[in-house]
C-alpha cells in the first residue's frame, strides 16, 4: 500500500470519528494549563527522546452521539499541550529541525453547528501550547514521511526509531505502516512519560490539591447525611453533587460506597443496597478536578456510633497506617511501606482476629502512585523522591462477619519527609461520629430530618 493511501486513512479516521469541540478546556473550574508549563514539559521529554522524533495522538470518540459531550482528553496529549483536541496530533522532533509541531484539524462549520464552535490551527492554539508552529491536521499526511525519514536499517536502526503514543489505539497500525522499508517499529512513549508524569509539577500539584479537598468535603457531607435506611446509591449522589458544585467535573473513578457486607468488597459500585444499623460502611471516592483525580476512603457507622468491636479494629487499622505513614520519606518504596503496615498488624493485633495476626485480613497493597489517573504511571519500585504522590489505604476485612474497614489518604513526598494532601478529613472515630452530627450543608432534602 502507497503512503498516501495509509495517510488517507489515518486523517479520514482522525477527522471523521473525532469531531468535537477544541477549546483547551474553555470554563473549566481549573483554567488552562500555563502555556510556559507545558513548554516546559516538552522541553523534558525532548531531551528524554534523544535524537528521535515522538508522535502523540489524542484520545479516540467516546461514542456515536453528537451530545456525547464528556470528551476526555488522552493523559499524555493533555500532559504536553493542555488542549481537549479530538482529532489533534503532536510531532516532536528530538533530532531538530521543528522541535515542536501541533496539528489540529481545520473548522468544520457545518459540523459546528452541532457539536460547537472548534479552534483550528492558527495562533489562538500557538498561544495557549507556546507552541509556534500549528498546522491542520490534513498536512500531516504528507509531513510524517518526514519525521519518519532516515529510519533505515541496520545496528543504529533501532536508536532513533521513533517513539509513539495513541489516545485511539488505531492509529498504531497504520502510522506503524508508514516507516521506511526495513525500519524498526514504532517504540512506546509510555515509559518515558511515565518518568516525566511521577514527579509533579506546581500546576500538578495545585490541581491535585483541589481535588482532594473537594472529595474530602464530599466525605464530610456523607456522613451528614447517612442514616440507616438511606441507600449506598443515594449517597453516590450526595457525594457526586458535592464533587460538581465545587468544580469536578467528573469522578476519578466509579464512586464506591459499601456497606455491610459490601464493605468487604474492594471494588465495590453497584451501590444498590440499603445502610442498616450496626453497618460499617466504606466510601473510596475521588472527585476529578483538571485532569487530576484524588483518591481518599473513610468508613464510618450507620447509625451514627462505632460499637466496641469495630472502633477497636478501626484502632488497628489507624495504628497500621501511622507505621505506613512514618515509611513515606525520600529513599524509601512502596514495598518498604507495606511491610511496615503489615509487620504493625502481625504484631499489634492481640486477640481481634482469634488470636492470631489480623494481616491475612488485609487482602492488598496499601499504595500505588497517583495523578491523572487513579491508579497513576510509575514502576512501584521507584524510590520516592518529593513530589511524588502516592495513596497510603491499609484496611481490614472479615467477611464473616460483614466487616470491612479502610483508611486512605494522599500523601505528598517531600524534601524532608512528606505531606499529608487530605489531612483535613478526619480519621478518629470520635471525630468522624462528631461530624455525623452535624446538619447536612450542601444537601438539603431528601435525607434527614
């Protein structure tokens, strides 16, 4: 097959199945990405690419309707650029030349009429990227055979192959297609993103900050609210409503609210069963807020008190999450702060778990990393340096008797130690009983009395 014939069906692909709005997140509560941030940003991953050139696409369609609206931009294309750009492209060419080369598609006014006006390739887009050169994306067909040039063979094919990232995995195969005879594939940008993105930046961490304290209110409202007989699905909405009108624009991931016996099931999100009295109930929730999601678990008593047993074991866990917590320090890992929780259980548990060690009862890992995504890029065995972001959750969960217990917090690594995000939301069981007593303030009906 021609190149052109490939690049026709690359761009009809991108152009066709990818319409939308390109505003770089026009009236969102966190505003766009400093463009000096995200120069910044390309000005790493240029030198991490060493002479190649690295090609990104973003994301694919979410769906075939028009009003499917809630376009989520690929991480390592909103990473660089800072733009929702459905049918965009970026080109950096580690080797020279245009270092930097946007490409957008051009207006399309009467697919405007349905979807909203889009930004095209001009100077508006140089201006929000710092990106001077922006071209349509119809160029691309003929410019790639370009950046792909001097791809041959032989010992040092290899090295300057270039690097690839696509928000729509379809476009790996032809683009993969349109390398000289004999050239190596298309290599993953994946793992050099992943170094660049585990480290964050100033504007990571103001919007990741946001994010916490949003879903830590959501927590604070949800206890409000709580009553035995109130439905897990219910207070999905509560919390979500929080998240909303204080500028998340979307969950981090499905919002888990397990009571009960549900308390026990990690990843828990029907939400479908009703609070009954004597539940402990387990809410692992993360508002998403500028493309940065919190991750944060309380649990808390239906009915408004802890009995003996469950503040005991919530005791235990609160003891293993401090001892995990002392771990979050430069130098250390995640593996060093999973044996601290777990050497705390096996020696601090008495006789809660029938004399024996309650650690079997806690099931997974108490970290991963965290940043766009929940469950963040990173090897987990990367010494931690500061600014670094990472979950701290141990928990305990017995399913016999209908008893899950977790604690989760986001903890910023810093030069000295580390830095709770989400200390704010309280822990102890009398100030989360305290709480539970208070007038609901952001829901006001549907609920208590």
């Amino acid at each position: 097959m021609s190149i052109r014939k490939i690049g026709s069906a690359v761009f009809t692909l991108c152009l066709v199945l990818s319409p939308g709005s390109i505003l770089a997140q026009e009236g969102s509560p966190a505003g766009s990405v400093p463009p000096e941030v995200l120069k910044a940003r390309r000005q790493r991953l240029l030198a991490e690419l060493n002479g190649a050139p690295a090609i990104l696409s973003s994301a694919g369609p979410r769906g075939d309707y028009a009003q499917d609206s809630d376009y989520r931009e690929d991480n390592a294309f909103f990473y660089l650029t800072g733009l929702e750009a459905p049918g965009g492209w970026l080109v950096l060419n580690g080797g020279g030349g245009e270092a930097e080369v946007l490409y957008l598609p051009p207006r399309a006014p009467a697919a405007e009429r349905w979807t909203g006006p889009q930004m095209g390739p001009g100077p508006e887009a140089g201006a929000l990227t710092g990106i001077t050169e922006v071209r349509s994306a119809e160029a691309l067909e003929e410019d790639l055979p370009l950046w792909l040039g001097g791809q041959g063979g032989g010992e040092e094919a290899g090295s300057n192959s270039p690097y690839g990232s696509f928000g729509d995995p379809r476009f790996r195969e032809a683009l993969a297609s349109l390398l000289p005879e004999g050239a190596s594939a298309i290599r993953p940008l994946a793992p050099l993103m992943a170094r660049l993105r585990l480290v964050k930046d100033a504007e990571e961490l103001e919007r990741l900050r946001a994010a916490v304290e949003i879903t830590c209110e959501a927590h604070r409202e949800l206890w409000r609210v709580a009553d035995p007989g109130t439905a897990e699905y219910e207070l999905e909405a509560a919390l979500e409503y929080v998240f909303k009108i204080h500028g998340a624009e979307r969950v981090g991931f499905p919002s888990i609210v397990g009571s009960g016996p549900n308390s026990v099931i990690l990843h828990y999100d029907k939400n479908r069963r009703s609070l009954e009295a004597g539940d402990l109930v387990v809410v692992d929730i993360g508002a998403e807020y500028g493309y940065y999601t919190a991750d944060v678990t309380r649990t808390f008593p239906a009915n408004g008190q802890f009995s003996p047993r469950q503040k005991a074991l919530y005791e235990l866990v609160l003891g293993a999450w401090a001892a995990g917590l002392e771990m979050i320090r430069p130098g250390s890992t995640m593996a060093d702060v999973n044996r601290s929780v777990r050497d705390f259980l096996e020696t601090r548990s008495g006789d809660l778990c029938g004399g024996t060690s309650c650690a079997p009862f806690l099931i997974h890992g108490v970290s991963h990393w965290l940043g766009m995504d929940v469950h963040d890029v990173g090897e987990n065995r990367t010494p931690f340096v500061a600014g670094m972001v990472l979950t701290l959750e141990p928990g305990l969960y017995l399913p016999e008797e209908a008893l899950g217990i977790r604690v989760e917090d986001d903890i910023l690594v810093t030069e000295t130690g580390h830095e709770v995000l989400s200390d704010a939301l309280p822990r102890s069981t009398e100030e989360i009983e305290a709480v539970m007593k208070e007038a609901p303030i952001w829901v006001n009906s549907g609920f208590k009395d």
